[in-house]
C-alpha cells in the first residue's frame, strides 16, 4: 500500500469494519482484512492475488484497479477461482463497496468464531495474514468467554475447585486447568475468558456432565474444561477438541502373593533339557579332567580296585567344584577348570536372574468369572463393562466416585461386600496405582473402549480446532508429555492375566548354543592334545 490511493482504501476498510463491528458486538463472524502491495504493476497484482488465495485461502478481493491490462488479469483470475473480486476506480465508489447490506460473497466455507450468536452472521476470511505479528489480539467478542469447571469429581490431580469464602475467590487447578490454559496461550490471537464453578447435586458424575454439555448447547456457557468424556451421542449436540489424555481404559485388581504350594520353582528357570545338557556336560568334563589327571590319581590310589569309579567321579568333582583346594599336575587340565568356571559363571549367573524375576514378579489374582466389578458413575464406564462378557451373568456393578472407594473395595474383596476388580479410564487408573502402588496393579493391556478427554465448545466453534491445533503441538512437542508427567508420576505397568511367573520365559538349550560350543570344542582339543602327547611318550 505504497499509493495514495492504496493507503486511503486500506483506512477506510479498517474503520468500516471497526466501526461496524462496534455497533453489533454480538455478531459470530469477524471479517479479517488481509493487504498486499503491487506497486503499481499488473503481474504484481496477478501474483498477491494468487497468494492470496493460495496461503490465505480469502473469499473475496478488492483491488485498486490501475490500469485496464490489471483489471483483464484479475477478471480472468476471478473466472479461474470462482473468487469475487471488486475494482475500485474512485475513491467516492468505497461508499458502495462498504454497503455491507449488498455485501455477499458466493463461497461458504466461512470462519465461524466462538461466540453465542445473537443476531446476523457475517463473512470472514479463513486465516491471519501470514504477515501478521503472533501475539496480535483479534477480538471474538467484547464479552468474556464463561467456562464452565465441575465443581468435584474425586481425583484432584485431574481437577480440583477450591473456594475461599473470606477472600470470595475461587481457585481452579489440576492437569486439565493446565492444559487448557497452556493451549489456550499457544493461540496467535487473545481471547478473554474466565472459569466458572458448576455446581450439581446429581451423584452420578456422568449424568451431571451430560447436563453440562446440554447447557452449552442451550449457549448457557461458552466451553466446558474438565474430565469429560468424548464420546459419539455427546458430539451431536457440542464439538470437542483433539483428547489430551490418554485413550482406553484399564482394569485394576488387588495383588495377591505367589502360590505356596508351588515347591520346585527353582527348577523353572531352566527348562529340563538344558539341565540334562548341564549334567552332560558335566559328565565329560570330568572324564576329561580325570584321564589327563589319572597318573597323579593312580599315584593316590591304594591297590584296591573297588570304588574306583566313584572315586574318579570324586576327584574330578572336587577339582570342578573346590578348584583352588586340589592340586592339579597338568596345564592342560588347568585350562579345562578355567572353561568349566566360565560356564558355570555364565549359566548360574543368568540362571540367577531368571530364579529372581519369578521370585520377585507377584502373581496377580484374577479371575475371569468377577462376581462385583466397580467403576465410576456414569454412562461411559457402565457402558464399558456391559459390553464386556463376563462369564458370571451374576455379576453386578459397584459405583465408586474416588482413589479411596477404590481401595476399600478392592480390599474388602467381593467375598466381603466390596469388588473383584474395577475398570475405569486409563487417567483414573494412573492416579489411583500411584497413590496405592504396591497393593493393586493392572491386569492386561489397556482397552482403547474409550477416546479420552476433550475440551468442549459449542458446534461450528473455530476455537474447538484451533485449540486442537494447540494440543497437537504440544503432544508432538514433548509439552503435553511433561505435562502428564508432573501430575501423574507414577508410570503405569501391564500385567497378563495369565500366571506372571510363566510370563518369564525359562532358559533353554539354544540361548547358551554358542557356549555348549565352545565348550564342546574346546574338551575335543584337550583330548585330542592329551592324547597326542600320551603318544608321544610311548614312542619315545
């Protein structure tokens, strides 16, 4: 706009647009004014009109016409993008350009801000310049956007309302207050907004949040912030933003201590082929030790031939077992003691590991035939545990609204009143496992039955995907990650359902291949030495 011309069209907008906007506030759209200068020239023109349609995808263009070759170049444009162009030849003809109740445009793929809509929609184009400084306000509205906060719902890390009647003031924290006031800084244009407490007296939390839902619909608030559920019948009346919490659910039940009668568990971590190999091995080892350490055995031995087998098994076990005791006579026997304690180290070491993780790992105690099962009250989890096939059609549900009803439950079993398991969304289980992380666990994997929590703003509301955006640049970004991690602390660990000391695989023959061969070798050529040397010595 480097005209004279230019800059009077380009005030003369803005303050029709400001001037019109004053005086009906309560109007949805915004009309978003983008400029660009050609300096004079036709192809300039040509080409911020295809930028301009291109990376600011706009539903209408005013141009300050120069020239007739400017005007042919964006007349044929127009026809090409459908896009209605206006020329301006005077600057008198601006009153009827900025006639807005002529002013219509033939697309409808128009921005549609978050405001309640009171009165006639006006036309906006879809994006901010892409000249236009982060951090510039765009106005929504002069009202203050009210959102909507549940007052209680058990897990304050999630949520937690606080009110202070000496200072009158009200007090919102927890992971959902954080992402959403982090998402909403992340926008490149300012919205004024406040949280306000939503008080209910319903005990189904569930129900109350359909309420909830139900008074944006009606326009009574303008967004809901909490732990609301997306699910498919709640979008038909709101649109949610993209979940920033995790997906599923996930079962949790009470850990139980390892069987006791379970007496030969030290033999599982090897599987009994690797423990007749071992015993084999063995076997020849000693033969080995014993046929190049026999002249020093024979010097030992009385006359008497009885034993003589269990004494060379005897001598050579001693000389495996108590090395540094028994005196050996022969380097190459030497050699073989060094490879034998190297296979020991090898196999007891791992054998070690394997022993302690089956030892360590507590078995979980669930049963697939649940006579209670608990879960928060609501739809969306009693939805979930209908569809699941429990195979006691007797089982019955127990609602619970917090970390501690959860505990008593699962502690008093379902023997004694309380449950056999609970299942709930994936954030619930995390706070609770971290706050009770030795006595109760998960079962399985995580059950995507769910589609985690969304911010909720009214249908066609432009801050619903612009609020997306923001959560997905944060969760790409590692910030909504760290985010989590603040609040919830604890990670979460899968268990199976199955026995949890099977789900530690024994060690077999194959995982120590390599080292029965090298051993097996290594015994041949000790032999085939040995018998070399031996002779030797007969010839000479």
């Amino acid at each position: 706009m480097g005209s004279k011309e230019g800059k009077i069209i380009q005030s003369c907008l803005s303050m029709a647009i400001s001037d019109f906007f004053g005086l009906h506030r309560d109007y949805q759209m915004r009309i978003v004014l983008h400029t660009r200068d050609s300096k004079g020239d036709p192809l300039l023109a040509l080409s911020a009109a295809f930028k301009l349609s291109e990376d600011n995808k706009v539903k209408f263009i005013l141009s300050a016409q120069k020239s007739t070759l400017e005007a042919k170049f964006l007349a044929e444009f127009g026809d090409h993008t459908k896009i209605p162009l206006e020329m301006v030849n005077f600057i008198t003809q601006m009153v009827n350009v900025m006639n807005f109740n002529n002013f219509k445009l033939t697309s409808s793929n128009f921005e549609i801000l978050n405001v309640p809509a009171r009165g006639r929609h006006l036309l906006s184009s879809s994006t901010i310049d892409e000249s236009t400084p982060r951090g510039r306000m765009m106005q929504t509205s002069s009202k203050t956007l009210r959102i909507a906060v549940p007052t209680t719902n058990g897990f304050p890390q999630l949520l937690k309302v606080d009110h202070n009647p000496h200072t009158n003031t009200t007090i919102f924290s927890g992971f959902c207050i954080d992402a959403f006031k982090i998402a909403m800084a992340g926008l490149n244009y300012q919205v004024f907004y406040q949280f306000v407490p939503f008080e209910y007296n319903d005990p189904n939390i569930g129900e109350a949040y359909d309420d909830l839902i139900y008074q944006v619909y009606l326009q009574n608030y303008d967004a809901v912030v909490g732990d609301i559920t997306i699910t498919a019948n709640r979008s038909s009346y709101v649109d949610f933003t993209l979940p920033y919490t995790g997906m599923g659910v996930g079962m949790v039940t009470r850990l139980t201590p390892k069987d006791s009668q379970n007496l030969w568990i030290f033999l599982k971590p090897l599987t009994p082929g690797l423990w007749l190999t071992m015993v084999g091995v063995y076997v020849v080892t000693a033969l080995v030790i014993w046929l190049i350490e026999r002249p020093a055995f024979v010097e030992q031995q009385t006359q008497q031939s009885n034993g003589r087998i269990g004494r060379m098994f005897g001598f050579s076990f001693s000389i495996l077992v108590f090395a540094h005791w028994e005196k050996l006579s022969s380097n190459l026997s030497r050699s073989v003691v060094v490879l034998w304690v190297f296979v020991v180290f090898i196999l007891g070491s791992n054998y070690t590991a394997t022993l302690t993780s089956m030892m360590t790992v507590r078995q979980i105690g669930y049963n697939s035939k649940m006579s209670n099962i608990g879960h928060r009250l609501g739809p969306v989890t009693q939805e979930v545990v209908g569809n699941l096939n429990f195979d006691n059609s007797s089982s019955t549900s127990v609602w619970l609204t917090s970390p501690e009803e959860y505990a008593n439950a699962l502690s008093e079993g379902a023997k004694n009143g309380g449950v056999s398991a609970i299942i709930d969304e994936m954030p619930y289980i995390s706070i609770f496992l971290e706050k009770y992380p030795t006595r109760y666990s998960m079962v399985g994997s995580v059950m995507p039955t769910t589609n985690g929590f969304g911010f909720v703003f009214p249908k066609g509301s432009a801050l619903a995907r612009d609020v997306s955006r923001e959560i997905a640049k944060l969760r790409e970004d590692g910030r909504l990650q760290a985010l989590e991690n603040a609040w919830f602390k604890t990670p979460i660990i899968d268990f199976d359902s199955e026995d949890t000391t099977n789900s530690v695989n024994s060690l077999t023959v194959g995982d120590f291949r390599g080292l029965f061969l090298i051993s097996g070798a290594f015994l041949a050529i000790a032999c085939i030495l040995f018998l070399a040397s031996l002779l030797y010595k007969n010839f000479h």
